[in-house]
C-alpha cells in the first residue's frame, strides 16, 4: 500500500530546474565626487533626476532542481530551497497570498509574482508543450539541490515540515487558462514525472530596478516617485457638525458611480510589474513609471477630492505622462486586473485636453 501510495504521489509530480540569477553585492570604497560637470556621477546641468549607479559586485545563474507537484508556487519552491539546502539564497516576500507584491521578479523573461505563477504555469511557458515530450536534459549545477533532498510539497494546507502553503490551488492567477500552444494543463505537466527531463524555469530580479541581492531589489525610487504625487486624499477639510456644533461624523460620502470610477486603481499594491514591463522606465529613460501615475489617477478621478488641477499640474512634465509612449505592455501583468496601459491613455487624453483648453483661453 505504501508503495502504491508512493506510485500514485510522484505521478502527480513534475520535475523542475529553478535557474535563479544571483548577485552578490561588493563592498563600495568611498570615493571624493568629482566636480567636473562632464563626469558620470555630476548632476544634470538640465535639472534631469541623476541615474542610480549599477551596484558592482558577483553575478552568476545557480540551478536548483526539485520534483514538486504542478500547484506548487514558485515562492514555495524557493522557501522549500532556503529552508532545506541554501540558507544564502535571498528574495522578498510577505503575504504569500498576491496581496501585498512583495514578491515581484522576473519568470521566463515575464515579470510576475512568485507566489501567484505555479510550477506548472511556468513551466509550461518554458517548454511550450507537456514536459513529458520535452527532448534533452537540464544540466545541474554543482551542489544544487536535488529532487531527494526536496521530496514535495503535499496537496494540503502545509509541507512535509508544517509550514504553511504560499498561494492557493482556487487562486484566481493560478487557475488562468494557458494560451494555446504555449501553457499546458498541470495533469499534462504531471503524466510521467520519473522519465521526463526536467523544465529549466528562469527567475530573476525585476527589471528597471537596480539588484541588492539575489532577486531582491531597490524599490526606494518608485515608492518615492509615488509619494511625490501626494497619494492621499486632498478634500475641503467640511465635517458634518450637530446644532450645538460637535463633529456628527467624519466621512465624505459618495454615490456608486462615482465610486467606479476609481475603486479598481485603488486596488493598486505597488508591485512594480507594470513597471518593469515598461519598455520606458526599464530602459532607464526619464519617467516617473505607470505605478505613481497609477497612484495619481486614483484621486484624480476620486470626486472628493479637490485637488485635481494641482496633480494634472504634477505630471504634466516632461518626466511625467508626457514620457509614455502608449505602448501598453504595463496592462499585462497587473496582478490586480487593472488595465494600465488604458488609464495611461485616460491621462494623456485628459492632460492634453486642458492643455488645449488653456491655448484657447490664452488667444
């Protein structure tokens, strides 16, 4: 029985290489800043926001194969590596539930959230078909963890070692149909784990974000390019008041239409994915990046709030809206459902609008 049990458990299996790019930052020696006004690290006679130096330091892919069932995220897979064979290896993470973001990085080349992209979707985006089709082999790195030493996750709320299951089997991202010819079922993935090679699953850190360590990045600019937009409500400060004038209550109340208009980009967790899926602000041109414009649209279109000429004022600048390119590859990722790449356009029309209105008011 034990061993049917055995036969039955790995056939629910598939094999899998994590091929995490790694980075392990190298101490800076403090150097005198040069007042040449053509050196690198001068600021912009233009008044343009310096660029972040690239941190230096040691850069190699490591491999880590595991035989996990196809449900399994990927953030359980790397918590599985750190508890159980490599204490060094170091990502981000908090929730494990797709509600916080702080687990962005880059899987196959796609930004994404590590614990809402299951093995199994992953793999199928690196082989294109079932993995028991799949020709070759997968080449391990030395001292990379094998699948013995990782044994599996189990089909219940925790692993082998009582630790709790990142993610979930009904999770909306994790149950997304597969495109045809790219993304093949978990049971296909599954059927024939013990003679199939392995797939080689890529994770890297976020692009368009400088690298700290291993997969974790500098998030610092884009929380600071969000807060310069002031996101959080300006209203005019009126509280409802009883006759003997005690505040009666503190709310500013709102019909259901007026709340549509905004209530999805309010679901907005700052993850970054849009951000590095901008072929703008991840080629390090100057732009304050969709997650702050994001952030701006939110209260531009919140009808309590007063203070919509001064936040069209804030990113009407040339590192502002005017910087997108309406390429719409923001949209894709978005963890929570909102199209980006259309409240981009929202702005650009809205911005350009008043512009034209003020020319004419001008004449």
């Amino acid at each position: 029985m034990a061993d049917a049990a055995t036969d039955e458990r790995m056939r629910d299996m598939i094999r899998v290489v994590l091929r995490v790019h790694r980075f392990t930052p190298r101490a800076e020696r403090e150097r005198a800043r040069s007042s040449s006004p053509f050196a690198r690290t001068a600021p912009s006679p233009f008044g343009a926001p310096t660029r972040r130096r690239a941190p230096r330091g040691k850069r190699w892919t490591q491999d880590y194969a595991l035989t996990v069932p196809p449900t399994t995220t990927l953030l359980d897979c790397l918590l599985s590596v750190k508890r159980r064979s490599d204490p060094t290896l170091a990502f981000r993470y908090a929730c494990g539930h797709g509600m916080c973001g702080s687990d962005a990085a880059t899987v196959n080349g796609a930004p994404t959230l590590l614990c809402t992209t299951t093995v199994g979707q992953a793999a199928g985006q690196a082989t294109g078909q079932t993995i028991g089709q799949t020709s070759g082999s997968a080449a391990t790195a030395p001292g990379s963890a094998s699948a013995a030493d990782h044994g599996g996750t189990d089909h219940g709320g925790t692993d082998d070692e009582g630790f709790r299951r990142t993610g979930s089997a009904d999770h909306p991202h994790q149950q997304r149909e597969p495109r045809p010819g790219t993304s093949p079922s978990p049971q296909g993935l599954a059927q024939g784990a013990g003679n199939q090679s392995p797939a080689i699953v890529e994770i890297g850190p976020l692009a368009g974000f400088a690298v700290q360590r291993d997969l974790i990045v500098d998030i610092d600019p884009m929380i600071e390019q969000i807060t310069r937009l002031k996101p959080y409500l300006q209203a005019d400060g009126r509280l409802a008041t009883t006759h003997d004038g005690k505040v009666d209550m503190i709310e500013y109340l709102q019909r259901p239409e007026q709340l549509a208009k905004y209530e999805l980009l309010s679901d907005c967790i700052a993850c970054g994915l849009c951000e590095a899926s901008c072929p703008v602000f991840s080629g390090g041109d100057a732009f304050i990046g969709p997650a702050a414009l994001i952030a701006a649209s939110r209260f531009i279109n919140d009808s309590r709030d007063h203070a919509g000429d001064a936040r069209l004022d804030a990113i009407d600048t040339a590192d502002g809206i005017a910087a997108c390119q309406s390429v719409k590859a923001c949209s894709r990722p978005c963890p929570r459902g909102i199209n980006v790449g259309e409240e981009m356009w929202q702005l650009t029309t809205r911005v350009g609008e008043r512009s034209e209105r003020r020319r004419d008011n001008d004449e």
